[in-house]
C-alpha cells in the first residue's frame, strides 16, 4: 500500500492597510465600483490566512510537511512582506494589481507555489470574519 | 443529486511524543524539535467527521446523528485522557503525528460505522493546526 494521501492547513495572520482603486479608471467610476474601500489613504484589516498542503505522509517522520519547513515559507515569502505593510504602497505585487481579497489569495499562491514545491493545495484569505476568498490554483 | 453532508465535532485529550528510537538523540531533535522531549506533551484534539448522503426519504436523515456519535465515541474512548504512544498500539511502527492519528481514525471509525462511506476527517491538533484525510482515494 502506498503512503496515505493528507492534507494538512495551518493558520496565519497579518494585518496590512490597502484602498481598492485602480488608475485606469476616474475617481468617480474608481468611488462607484469600490465605494468606502476607494478611501485614498487606505484602511486596514487584520487578515486570516490558511495555507493547505496536500502529500503522501513521510515513513519516517509522519509527516506531509515539518511544520518549520512550511512556517518559514510562509513567513519569508509572504508575512515578512505583508504583515503591517500598506498594500497597495509597500509591496511590489500591487503596483498594478488591485489588493481585493481575490487577488491576494492569487499573489500569496504565486509566492508560496515555487517554495512549497508541488505540495501547495489551497490559499484561504480571511479579510474580515465575514468575508472569504479561496484560492486553489486553477 | 440530493447528496447533503453532514458534520459532527467531538473533542478528545490525548499526550505523544515524537521520536524515533533507531535514530540518534540529535536527529530527533532536528527533526522533532519540542515534541522529542522525553515525557511527551499532550492537546486537546477537535475531530470533525463528515459524511456524504442522499436523505433517506422517511426520516430525512443522511445518518442517524445518535449512531454517528456511537460510532464514533466508541473509537475515541481509546483516545481520550491516553498517550498515545505508550496506552494505544498504533503507533508502535510510526509517530502519533496528526497525520498519522487522522489516517488511524479514519480506519477505525469506517469499521465503527460498518461500511458508512466517511467523506472526510478533519482533525486539529490546535485551533490554527488541521489535518484533513480523505481515505485512500484522495
């Protein structure tokens, strides 16, 4: 029988500012399609993140991943980025990319996909408790 | 069509350790870290178990939620209040990883069950620590 087949997330957070306003558009139509989150000096969120990693579980040390193995990708590739950062300001990804909760579930995914090496399986991306965005690659 | 899944959460306490007997002091460590300290830690474990069915037409239940909680509370009665490595035999020839414990759960309990088809086990070992296990199809 081949090693079994799991899927293992952990919990992060961050807290980072950003505005939802794209340069393509005026400040009337930025203003009517993002409302309160056009804001020109930004606001914040204190964001959840849960990376899954999917893999056969390892003989020897039963696990799919070591927890620091998967702790510092995490950390330098993407929290040492964002955490306390102003999105739209501070980080290279959204120079030209609008920081929406949709996006950032993308960028954290293209960030973790190389170091992860195959394993990566889902981005979850808390922007509040209420909204969600799921990211799994496809 | 008309497949509905049902989860239930039960919460049980159980004490491990990691390590490996054939390898040296310091390969444990590197590997394991805290958890190769020689008298063991334990957590309180969260285990959701899910199942996937049409409702049967006369009750409009996928499965009875009292036989559920049986079958299950059957099986962590093994588990709770034990360490694992030393009062339960399955880890004799692996570490009780969460990994690991997810994959033995799911065994257990689809034998527990009597051939109830499990959709899926999700097993924290924290609240930002979880391991979810699809059976041997995933």
């Amino acid at each position: 029988m081949s090693a079994p087949i799991v899927h293992l997330s952990r919990h992060y957070t961050f807290s980072a500012s950003h505005l939802l306003y794209t340069d393509h558009l005026s400040f009337e139509e930025n203003e009517a399609i993002f409302g309160k989150c056009a804001n020109p000096n930004g606001h914040g969120h204190n964001y959840g993140l849960t990376i899954t990693v999917k893999g056969e579980i390892d003989d020897a040390t039963g696990f799919v991943i070591p927890l620091d193995t998967l702790d510092d990708a995490v950390r330098r590739h993407v929290l040492d980025a964002y955490d306390h950062r102003f999105l739209n300001v501070d980080v290279e990804d959204y120079v030209d990319l609008v920081p929406t909760g949709e996006n950032i579930a993308m960028e954290v995914w293209r960030r973790l996909e190389k170091p992860l090496a195959g394993r990566l399986n889902k981005v979850i991306l808390d922007e509040t408790r209420n909204n969600r965005f799921e990211y799994t690659g496809a | 069509m008309g497949n509905v899944l049902i989860s239930r959460r039960f919460d049980f306490s159980s004490s491990h350790r990691y390590y490996r007997n054939e390898w040296s002091e310091e390969e444990n460590t590197r590997a394991f870290g805290l958890c190769a300290l020689p008298n063991g830690h334990g957590h309180n474990y969260t285990l959701e178990v899910a199942i996937v069915g049409v409702p049967d037409p006369d009750t409009g239940m996928v499965i009875n939620l009292v036989d559920l909680e049986g079958a299950v509370d059957s099986v962590l009665v093994g588990f709770d209040h034990k360490h694992l490595n030393l009062d339960t035999p399955y880890f004799t020839d692996r570490i009780p990883t969460t990994e690991n414990l997810a994959t033995v759960l799911w065994e257990l309990i689809h034998e527990s069950l009597h051939g109830t088809r499990l959709n899926r086990l999700r097993l924290y070992e924290t609240d930002d620590l979880y391991v979810e296990y699809f059976g041997e199809q995933a």
